[in-house]
C-alpha cells in the first residue's frame, strides 16, 4: 500500500481492536488451560483411577511441544502468505478440542493427547501473538503499556478463574468443569481469530496506533515494519543467547511460585504456628504474587515508554533480585513472605514483556515474530519442571533455603547478562527486508 494511502486517522483506530483480542488471549488461552491444571488433577485421577503424577505427565508433554512448535509458529506468524485469520482459527480451535479431550478423556493417553495438542498451540496464540499484534500495530511511545494492559489479562485470570472453576467442579463436577473452560475460551478467542486479526495496520491503510505524523527520525525508524536485522544475522550476535539464558532462568522462577505453600510451610511450622493458618499464610503468598503480576505489568509498560527500556529492566531486575533477600533474611515472618511475593509477581511480566520488548529494541520488527519464538522456546519446557526442580532442593538438602539460595545467585547471575545483552540495543544494523513478489 502506498504512502500517501496511510493517511486516515479514524475516530476509533483498529488497533484498539487487536488490543482488546490479544487482552482475551492473555485472560484464557493459558489461564482456563494449564493455569488450572492444579485443581482438576485430584478429581481428575480419582476418576481414571491413576496417580496425580501420571495426569500431571501431560505437561511434560505439553513443554517438549511448546519447545517444538514455537519457532514453526514464529515462521507461520511472519510469513504473509498465510492468512492470520485461518492461522489463529486453526490455533484456538485446537486449544478448545483440547480441552473438550480432557472433559472426556476416558483413559491417560486421551489426556496426553490433549496435553500435545496444548503444547503444540500455545505459545502461537498466547506469548508470541500477544507480542507480535503489539510490534506491529503500536507505536513506539506507547507500545510497553499496551502490551503491560494485555498481561493485566492474565493477572486478572489468576485472581478469578481459579475461584469460579473450583466453584463448578465442587457442584457439577470435573467433567463439567472443563467444558465451562472450554466454552469461556472459545468466547473469548473465536470472535477475534474469525472476524478481528489483521495482520499489519497498514493492511487498514492505517499507521500504528500511537503513532504521529512529527515524531523523530528515530521513532518512525522504529514503527517501520520491514527495518530490522535479518533472522539470519541474528545468531552472529552475542545477544541473543544472552537473552535465551534468561529466558531459560526466569521461566524456572514458577518453580518458586508453585512451592509457595511448602516454602511457608518450612519457615513458619517450627515456630509453632497452626496447620491451617499456615495454609492461609501460602494461599495469601499466591495471592500477592498474582496482585503483584497485575501492578508490574502496568507500571513496567508505563515506565518502558516514559523512562525507556534500560532502566526499567535494570530496576525490576534488582526488584526480583530483592525477592529472594527479603525471603532469606524475613522468612520467619509472615510479613517477609508476603513481601517477597509481590516483588517476585513481576518475573513472569519480564517473560510476557519484558524480554520481547528488548528483542524487538535489538533486532527490530523485520523479523521480530521468527526471532522471539527462538527466544522463547525453551520456556514452556522448562516452566514444567521448575516446581520439580526446586522440590529438589528440598529433597537432597531437608531445606528449600538452599533453593532460595540458589536462586538469589543466579538471578543476579542472570540480570547481567540482560544487562549486557541491552547493551546491543542501537547498536547493530537494521536493514530493509527484500520486496516479496507474488
């Protein structure tokens, strides 16, 4: 489409319409799925006559899958030629039959079944669109608190989903519990992947929502889609592995989430406090910590626009940092563990905002879907075995302080090494993609 057809500045910009699909996405793709994978696993195996550990064996399948698939989605989303709207049809579609197989599932393999095809979708039609639609349809200025409002989504999911599905299963069941989840997503995701995706605003014949008209040569560099360094140049930069580990790090950190109640169970038994205000204690932990994911994600992407993207990272980097200092030193205080979960709620807004920002402030938009999925790869596997991995500690020590120990060590460890990586950022080359011929 020409210039000087990129005109029009409407009323009402489509792109608060991507803004509102890729906030559902946030609010059920992952939140009505394996989010709640922790209330339905005892019905579940009572049901099969199994173990929790062999139902729970799914999300070992789901992150091999996730692993798998996130680069073939970073290639699917990126290449024009397919049409986005069949893509995230065929993307949430699948989501939904998966769900329906667990409702169903009459036997394990159904259920491992179900936990393929997860894998297989969800960074697609979560994390990578979510980011994705962002780079594309919002403009520089105002693109980190975009993105921040669509992780509220998913904070927002945490604190409600899991009250209103335990609700049904306890009255209706699990079956029944599933197919409530499975109607919820499929409202929130099918009208955008039929009717709202478009790939690029000036598919609309629009510019990028945010965008003006005076902005610097700079800005406009950066809003201009086919800029950026080629998905071939990217792996002879250093800073792209950088940015891997720390994905691979922060992705491990739900491991410490998932062990909240455990973690509190340690520090605060042999003082004598009871069973069940222990318990009260670690749900309240997880409470905090999803307060915390909403809070982080809007002051993140506020402050990314306002202060820019370096201090914002280094800030909230010593904040996750200062998590694990306040539980080691304060953890025999019900205070010090609550404190400590809302600063750590804005690891997981460094994965979902974060560090996709920072990719697309290195390498630019040009191939900026193909690049993140790579980056993102590794997040789905390793997220399934974080809580596995920190139990761990506890089992070879008798204590997770060594867990906590360990992870104050290599978040440090790993704020370095995105420090150093932001270092690339105006630094390299961005270059015209090549014209696609029909």
């Amino acid at each position: 489409m020409s210039a000087e057809a990129i005109t029009k500045k409407p009323r009402f910009h489509y792109g608060y319409l991507i803004l509102a699909g890729i906030f559902c996405s946030q609010l059920s793709v992952w939140s009505l799925t394996g989010s709640l994978s922790s209330i339905f696993v005892l019905p579940m195996s009572g049901a099969l006559g199994v173990t929790r550990s062999e139902v729970l064996f799914w999300m070992t399948l789901y992150g091999l899958f996730y692993s798998i698939c996130s680069p073939i989605w970073g290639n699917l989303l990126q290449n024009k030629k397919v049409p986005i709207r069949l893509l995230m049809t065929a993307g949430v579609s699948i989501d939904i039959i998966a769900v329906i197989l667990m409702a169903t599932a009459q036997s394990l393999t159904q259920v491992y079944i179900a936990g393929i095809l997860f894998g297989i979708v969800m960074n697609g039609i979560n994390t990578l669109t979510v980011n994705y639609f962002a780079s594309n349809w919002f403009g520089s200025k105002i693109r980190g608190r975009m993105v921040g409002i669509c992780n509220v989504g998913a904070g927002i999911a945490q604190a409600v989903w899991p009250i209103v599905i335990t609700l049904v299963i306890n009255f209706q069941g699990y079956v029944v519990g599933y197919f409530v989840c499975a109607a919820l997503l499929a409202c929130f995701t099918l009208p955008f992947a039929l009717f709202i995706y478009v790939r690029t605003p000036q598919e609309k014949g629009l510019e990028p929502l945010g965008y003006k008209a005076d902005e610097s040569a700079e800005v406009k560099e950066s809003d201009d889609l086919t800029l950026g360094v080629s998905f071939k140049k990217v792996w002879t930069n250093v800073a792209v592995y950088l940015l891997i580990l720390t994905v691979v790090v922060m992705a491990m950190g739900n491991g410490f989430r998932s062990n909240f109640n455990a973690i509190t169970a340690e520090f605060l038994a042999p003082l004598g406090i009871a069973d069940a205000d222990i318990a009260l204690i670690g749900a309240t932990m997880v409470s905090c910590y999803a307060i915390s994911t909403m809070i982080s994600a809007l002051v993140q992407g506020f402050m990314i626009d306002k202060l820019g993207i370096k201090p914002t990272m280094i800030i909230f980097l010593a904040i996750n940092v200062l998590a694990f200092v306040v539980w080691l030193l304060l953890g025999t205080s019900q205070w010090g563990l609550w404190a400590g979960a809302l600063l750590f709620g804005s690891n997981v807004v460094f994965l979902n905002l974060g560090v996709p920002l920072v990719v697309r402030k290195i390498y630019g938009p040009r191939d900026f879907g193909k690049i993140l999925s790579w980056v993102l790869a590794l997040k789905g596997f390793l997220g399934g075995f974080s809580g596995t991995v920190v139990a761990l500690f506890y089992d070879w020590g008798g204590s997770y302080f060594g867990a906590l120990i360990f992870g104050l060590i290599v978040y440090a460890l790993v704020s370095v090494c995105l420090i150093l990586a932001m270092r690339y950022i105006g630094k390299l080359p961005w270059t015209k993609a090549p014209e696609v011929t029909a």
